[in-house]
C-alpha cells in the first residue's frame, strides 16, 4: 500500500458541491451516506495532512493521519460488507 499518506479515497464517491460549503455534514440516513462521509473525510484529511507537512506541522499532521486512517477504514467495512452480499 505506500505510505499513509498515499491511500487513494473515494475515487468513485460523488459528494454535492453544495455538501462541501455547510460547517457540519448533513447527518448520513443510510449506509451509501455513511460512504460518502467517510469518502469526503478520508480525502480531505489526505490533503490538510499535506498541508500540516509542507508547513512543518508534524503533530498537527499525525492527528490529520489518524483521522485519515480511521476513515480509509470505514471505507473498507463497506467493502467488506459488499463482498459478502455478492457471494
């Protein structure tokens, strides 16, 4: 897999332009909203981990990891959960 910070995240995850300008995230009704959300988390951790890096922020940049990790996760119990509805 690389390194952490090079986890692709939801490459085939459509979220609203109008979803990205709210402070809070709608709250997810099923679980194709919980993909979505940690879609969009996983991705924008991914980014703000490379600003926090770029800036010298190395703390700053392994809680944004943590957070990145968490949500590449979450991803994959929905992958998970996929894999055993098709068999």
């Amino acid at each position: 897999m690389g390194r952490l910070g090079q986890i692709m995240c939801g490459d085939d995850v459509e979220i609203e332009p109008d979803d990205l300008g709210q402070s809070e995230p709608p709250m997810p009704a099923d679980k194709r909203d919980r993909k979505q959300v940690a879609a969009y988390v996983c991705d924008m951790t991914g980014s703000l981990k490379k600003l926090a890096l770029d800036a010298d922020m190395k703390f700053l940049a392994y809680l944004l990891d943590m957070a990145h990790i968490e949500a590449f996760n979450i991803m994959n119990e929905f992958a998970k959960d996929g894999e055993k509805d098709a068999t």
